[in-house]
C-alpha cells in the first residue's frame, strides 16, 4: 500500500506538472498572437515580436528535450515548402549582391520560423487554437478604438503595431473570426460581436490601406458565397440575409472612402503610381531582368532601389527620399521572384498553396468549428500581400503552423482532457471515428 500511495502521488504530480506545461505554453502563445499588435512599441532593436521570439525558442528547446519521442510531425504539405524556401533563402546568400541584406533577410524570417514552429509544436488541441484565435480577435478590437482616435488627427491609423498597411492586414484578418463568433453566439454576445465587427471595418478603412481594402472585398466576396450554401434552409437564409447585408456595407464603405479619402480617389492613385509602388514594381523587374535565374539574393532589392528609381527614366516616386535607406518591392510575389528567381517565386506560392489546403481539409471535415475561419484570413492576407512585403510576416508563419498541426490533433471535447492530446500519427482520422458524445456535441452553423 505505501509503494501504491507513492505511485500515485508521483503520478498526480506529474500530471500537476503536465497541466503547468501546458498552461505555459498557452500563455506563450496567446502572447506570441498579442505582440503582433505592439509591434510599434520598440526600444531601439527590442521589440515585443522579438521578445516573444526568443521565449518562443526556449520553449520549443524545453518541450523538445522534454518529449523527444513525440518529436515535430507537421504537415508535409506545408512542412516541405517551408523547410525548401528556408534552404534556398540561406542559398541565396552565395549569389546574393548585398551581404548585410542577405543577412538581415535571413533572420527576419528566422524569427517567423521560430513562430512556425512553435505554433506547430505546442498546440496540443483543437480547443486550443479556438482559443488563440479568439485571443486574436480579442487583440485585433482593443486596437481599433485606438485607430479610430488616431485618425481624428488627420494621420493614417496604426494602431500599436506602427505601420498602417500591416495593422490593416491584421485587423482585417480578425474580421472572419469575429464573424464566427457573431454567427455562434446568440443573444448579447451576438451583439457585442457585430459591434466589433463595426468596429474593425472602422480601424481598416482609417489606416487607409489599399491592400486591405481589396482584402475587405475579397472576404465579403467569401463570406457570401460561402455563407449562402451552408447548412440547414433557416441557417442558410439567416447567413445569406447576413452576408447581403455585409455587401451592401462594403459598397456603402467604398463610396464613403472614395468621397472623403484622397488615398481612395482613382485619379489621384494613378496619377502618383500607386504612391510609387508602380514604379517600384517596374525598377523591380528591372533588376530581375539582370539576374533572371537566380535573382539578387535575399534582401537584394532594398539596398540597390534608390539608385534603380533614380535612374529609370519616368519615375514619378522621388528619388532621393529613398535613396540612402532603400524600399522593399511592396508585392510578395514579385520580390521573391526579384530576389530568389522563378524557383523562389515557385516556393513561396507552394507555401501558401500548401497553407490553404491543409486548412480547407479542416473547414469542410468541421465545418461548425472556429478554424474554418483560417481559410478566409489567409485569403485576406493573399490579397494584401499584391501590396505589401510580407514572406516572413508572422501572421502567416502563424497560420502555416495551425495548418502543419490541425490535422494530427483530435476533435475532443473541453470535459476530456486526455482525448485532447495531439494524435500526430493518425491526420486522417474520420469524423466517424469519434467517440459519439463529441459527434452529437457539434452544432449546425
């Protein structure tokens, strides 16, 4: 009997234990998710994503040696495009025209990988990323009412985060999951999400982002279509009342932005070239053109794009303001392929295509379940990225970790802790599978 007690007791404490991990982890997460947002409360090289990386990677090296045996399974889908652009990007280094942005390039998206891999790793159940994404939304509405003060100033909003085009692009990227919510929350709580989903519209259409603009477009443009085909015939008319009326928004929103923004106005945007991204695009493919192969390495176009734009004739961007800095492509498919050649190119939308086909596996088998909102977020972010220089953003190293683990984590309920653990050998488990209390568990949408 005392060898018994000891037993036990040994157990419960490992068990203690287990849950203090987890918890840990969690919280790490949720503020992995956060620091996205105060990105623009920086002390000189410290910022709050770099912080947060670095914890990250202590904690990726503690569960490691903690569990080798369960060791990192992720999808291949989006495990190997990673791990090839990851390899060619450290390639480019060979060929590469600038070391120092070579170098400067490599580890900003080992930062991001250090989320991915984390995101990939430490999620240990569906009833986890439910929560981070709730985490993510919550983030995304604290930021907007700072937005909107922001822009009684006259200034683009930018949040927290201290640039106007990624603190759209975030904000936008929460619209889906506060949908969600609205939709699967009945009564107050269905208010206060269509109040924050006002309120995010709001915050996007102050930073002035063209970008997310046409991500606001393209997710409405989702929503409908998605919205009107799904479920029962009073859950479908309910949805399909919903994302009219979300349509009708977004035509309101356009006008509203081309009558009282200038950014917005069609003439003035093609007059300045798009605020001087289509002469960046055109010095860009310049530059490809010099090296069509291979490109100019990693971080090769910045350091070299003041003396592009300034002796391309018809430029209408000023020169000279970016002449000693240097300015990024601003088009996540042209500045891989700028920078990394065809096969850069080909890898980066191998990633996103990987990305999207593991999470849409995920919204059809569950398609009451918050993760479904994952394919629309990357769809929002697809559609900024024609504007923005965003291969190694951790919102989408983010996502590529939730979409390398969805899969292998069972569709347990919150009263089975033990059922919630990942199950990384079996990704295709049927729904039918399940044990019957989680299958009834679910609701229509």
């Amino acid at each position: 009997m005392p060898a018994l007690s000891a037993a036990a007791g040994t157990l419960s404490r490992g068990v203690a234990v287990s849950g203090v991990v987890r918890l840990a982890c969690e919280v790490l997460l949720h503020g992995m998710v956060l620091s996205m947002f105060v990105e623009g409360l920086a002390a000189g090289p410290i910022s709050s994503g770099r912080v947060m990386a670095v914890l990250g990677a202590v904690a990726i090296t503690v569960v490691l040696l903690g569990r080798p045996s369960q060791g990192l399974f992720p999808h291949p889908w989006v495990a190997v495009p990673a791990v090839l652009l990851t390899a060619w990007t450290i390639v480019s280094g060979i060929w590469a025209t600038e070391r120092g942005a070579w170098l400067e390039a490599v580890l900003e998206l080992a930062l991001s990988l250090i989320f991915f891999v984390a995101f990939s790793l430490l999620v240990d159940s569906r009833a986890m990323v439910h929560r981070l994404l709730v985490g993510f939304a919550v983030g995304a509405c604290l930021a907007a009412p700072v937005a909107l003060v922001q822009v009684t100033t006259g200034a683009r909003a930018v949040g927290l985060q201290g640039d106007p085009n990624t603190f759209a692009l975030y904000q936008l990227a929460a619209l889906p999951v506060v949908v969600f919510l609205a939709f699967r929350r009945p009564g107050w709580p269905r208010v206060a999400w269509t109040g924050a989903g006002v309120l995010l519209i709001g915050s996007v259409l102050a930073s002035q982002s063209r970008g997310a603009f046409l991500g606001l477009a393209v997710v409405t443009l989702w929503l409908l279509w998605n919205g009107a085909r799904t479920g029962a015939a009073p859950a479908a008319a309910r949805r399909l009342v919903s994302t009219v009326a979300g349509a009708v928004a977004l035509v309101v929103a356009a006008v509203a932005a081309v009558a009282f923004l200038p950014r917005f106005d069609l003439a003035s945007t093609l007059e300045g070239g798009g605020t001087g991204r289509l002469d960046i695009w055109r010095t860009a493919v310049l530059a490809w053109w010099e090296q069509p192969l291979l490109g100019l390495g990693a971080g090769g176009y910045e350091p070299v794009s003041g003396q592009l734009l300034s002796q391309t004739p018809g430029v209408a961007l000023d020169p000279y303001s970016v002449l000693f800095e240097g300015i990024r492509v601003h088009n996540s498919f042209l500045e891989p392929l700028v920078e990394q050649g065809p096969l850069g190119l080909v890898l980066w939308i191998s990633l996103l295509a990987g990305i999207g086909l593991a999470l849409e596996g995920q919204r059809r088998r569950y398609r009451d379940e918050i993760v479904g909102a994952l394919v629309p977020m990357l769809l929002v972010f697809v559609a900024a990225s024609l504007f923005l220089s965003v291969t190694a953003n951790k919102l989408i190293w983010i996502m590529a970790g939730l979409a390398a683990v969805l899969p292998y984590l069972r569709h347990a309920s919150e009263d089975d802790p033990a059922a919630d653990l990942p199950d990384r050998h079996d990704p295709h488990q049927s729904p039918s599978a399940l044990p019957a209390s989680v299958e009834t568990s679910r609701e229509t949408p």
